[in-house]
C-alpha cells in the first residue's frame, strides 16, 4: 500500500550516504551535508544531512529527486518495481507480507502514470498543432505593422528580417477575447520543426502594442516551449547569445549581426535550452529587472547545467541607464548599439559572476518558489582576473586571444565600481569586426 512505499523512501534516505557510495564509489568532494560524485569537481550531488536528506540533482543528465528510491532507479537503470524491490532487499523487507501490496501500488501507480502521460502528450500535439497553424498563417514583416512597430517604438531598424519574426493578420485570444494582428515570432526544436509560437499584439492603427487597460495579456505564446527557441542565425564559430524577449533579441542582432541569438520567450525557459542547439561560448543577455540577478538560482542552475556539458557561460547584464529596470532594448534606444557591444566585451564568467564554487552551485533548489525577489542595486567589481577569463575562453584562437587581450576596452557605467589599471584602456578594434 502507499503506507509501506512512504515508509521505503523515508528509511532510503536515512541511509543517503551508505546507498550512494556503495553504487557510486568514494565521492570526490564532501561537504558537512552533501556528497559529490561525477566531474567537474562532481556534477552529481547527494544531500547527506538535515531535511533534504535523500534529495539529489544530476546536473549533467538533467535528473534529480527527492528520494533515494528515485536515485536507486536512475544509478541503477531499474524500472520502478525493480527498483522498489531493490530497495526492500536492501532494508530486509525481501519477503515481507507488504511486498505485494507494494507491487499492486506500483501496478496502480504505473498506469496512472501511463494515462495521464498519454492525456499530456495528446494535449501538447494539439497546443503544437494550433502554433504550427499560426506560423503557416503568418508572412514576412517586412512593410507590414510589425516593421513599423520595431522600428518607430523598439528602435529596432533592419534591412532584412529574421525569417521567424513575422507578421500575423488576425491572431484570436480566449483570454482577451478579440482577434488583433500581431508580431509572430517562431521557436523551433533542433530538428528545425514548429513547437511553439509567440503573438505580441498591435494596434492596427498605431502599431503600438495593444494598451493594457483594454486587454488581459499584451503577449501570449502557444504551443509547447521545451527545448525550443527563437533562432536568429549568426556565423558559425561566433559565441550564441542568449535573451529572454523577441524585443531585446533583435537588439542583440542588431548591434552584433554575426553572432547567433537564441530567445527563449521565458526565463524559466533558460533551464530547457537543448544543449545540442548551442556552441561552445553561451552569453546570458539578461534583463534587468532592478533585483538581485546573482541570487537567481533559475539563471545559476540553467547556467551550471550548460557549463556540465562543456559550454563556457557568461552573463552580461544592462546597467548604462540610470532607471532601475532595463534591457537591452532600452540601451539600444537610449545609448545605441555600441553600448551593448560594450557590455559584451566585459562579460562576466558566470562562476566569477555568482561568486559561487561550481560544487555549490550544483545544489541550488529548482523550486520556483523559492527564487530570491530581493531588490539590489549592488555594485560589482570588473578585474583582470575576469577579464582575461572572459577573452581567452570567447576566442578560438592563440592570434586572436593575443589580439583580444592587447584591445580590450573598460568603459566605466553608472552603478558600477571598477578598479582596472591603465593598460586596459585600449579600444577593441579588432576584436570588434569579428562580432
């Protein structure tokens, strides 16, 4: 019965250590209550001690729970039943009288399980289905009100639009319940197929977006997010810089053509990037949203999650302007593009940036929940030690490492606290034209 299944993962996890060690072998690092294993100075961690006893995160297989039974069956590659069964065995419940209770709850559970993950998947074909509809409905921006919106309110002018940003005539929303024409932009999966889109809507006469007091949303996506994104494609070898909104992504490009830009359409989407899609340099083009980004632990496990598949991360951040919030659609408007180019030359590596030892970071919670919404307008020091970090992993090569290292350029910015000796003055020249 469920009894006697909470009861096997409560006596689990009082023996986390002595499980894990006799499956994995003597863990490379120890801490007062969590135990490392894996590379990268342990990508998989074990907490040992206190009320998350039993809990674990694989930061290089994307896996975790909050029992050691859910570890017993991942380590082990064991079904459920298996792995229950292993885990009695292991406490001495072998023949227990509630061993085929425990087999009838997980025959029960199992196909719950089975149904309800058919009913999902059967709902999102439907959610992929109604965007993929919407993106063959669409057509270029090009003199349509979307080029007029980015350009006349976004600052945002292009001879050329990215083939998924588009124009849509009439998008319909239940929530607002109105159909407006809207900036279509389209996320796509590895493969290149449609799995979700996102409708920002406008006022046909003024190409603005529609006025919040008239609607619920100004922006709804459909479809199905996962592991898809916006892409607008750059030179192969350049680093891929990373954005939350269609806005502050076409700025990216804008100011740096030649990189390859990813927008995700949510933050939480940072954690479901398909590591396959990206290069070895990752840039975190963040919005400043006026709290404390270095205690965000959405933004330091998606980054973790990517340095534990061989990606080096970076983070850049907008902080020229003097309001309290800002992206870097804002600096394109009000500083221009040089501005944000600015920013990019001075990213910070994302250990340096969190302040954080990668073991640490590798036991941060996931739960939404418990995301800090602290307001901070704490100041960060640029050293040489981040600096040289940041050019000798954001170039492929010893000729342009010694370029890159001879022309880096530190512009001070409102709010921030440098302390960069003189030799560090030059201009990024050429550096510069390969972005």
């Amino acid at each position: 019965n469920r009894f006697e299944m909470e009861r096997i993962k409560e006596e689990l996890n009082q023996y986390a250590e002595k499980i894990s060690t006799e499956i994995l072998g003597e863990p490379k690092l120890r801490g007062s209550n969590f135990i490392k294993f894996g590379s990268n100075q342990g990508s998989l961690s074990v907490t040992t001690k206190g009320d998350k006893q039993g809990w674990w995160n694989d930061f290089s297989g994307d896996g975790g729970g909050k029992s050691m039974l859910s570890f017993i069956q991942k380590q082990l590659m064991l079904s459920k039943k298996e792995a229950t069964q292993y885990a009695a065995k292991w406490l001495g419940y072998a023949n227990s009288p509630g061993e085929q209770a425990i087999e009838y709850t997980l025959r029960k559970e199992n196909k719950s399980k089975l149904k309800s993950e058919k009913k999902q998947a059967q709902e999102n074909t439907l959610k992929i289905d109604f965007a993929k509809k919407l993106a063959e409905q669409s057509r270029s921006a090009q003199g349509t009100i979307v080029e007029k919106y980015l350009k006349d309110h976004r600052g945002i002018s292009m001879s050329e639009f990215p083939d998924d940003v588009r124009f849509h005539p009439g998008v319909y929303s239940k929530l607002n319940g109105k159909t407006y024409p809207a900036m279509l932009v389209i996320a796509r999966d590895r493969l290149g197929k449609v799995k979700a889109v996102q409708a920002t809507y406008l006022d046909p006469n003024t190409a603005t977006k529609i006025d919040k007091s008239d609607i619920k949303i100004q922006k709804q996506t459909f479809g199905v997010m996962s592991g898809a994104a916006v892409t607008i494609k750059g030179k192969t070898g350049e680093p891929v810089l990373i954005a939350e909104g269609a806005e502050t992504g076409l700025s990216l490009s804008k100011a740096m053509p030649n990189v390859t830009v990813k927008i995700t359409l949510s933050k939480s989407n940072f954690l479901n990037l398909d590591t396959k899609t990206v290069g070895k340099n990752v840039v975190f083009c963040l919005d400043n949203d006026g709290k404390n980004i270095q205690k965000d632990k959405v933004i330091s496990t998606a980054a973790t999650r990517l340095n534990d598949h061989k990606k080096d991360v970076f983070i850049m951040i907008p902080t020229s302007l003097k309001t309290v919030k800002q992206d870097y659609n804002d600096i394109l408007k009000q500083s221009g593009e040089e501005s944000i180019r600015r920013d990019f030359n001075k990213a910070i590596y994302y250990e340096d940036f969190f302040g954080i030892s990668k073991a640490q970071s590798a036991t941060l919670n996931l739960k939404q929940s418990q995301i800090s919404a602290i307001i901070n307008t704490e100041n960060r020091y640029h050293t040489d030690k981040t600096i040289d970090r940041f050019v000798s992993k954001m170039t492929s090569n010893n000729h342009h490492q010694e370029q890159a290292k001879t022309h880096v350029n530190i512009q001070r910015e409102p709010g921030f606290k440098e302390n960069v000796p003189a030799t560090h003055t030059s201009k990024l020249k050429d550096f510069d034209r390969e972005i």
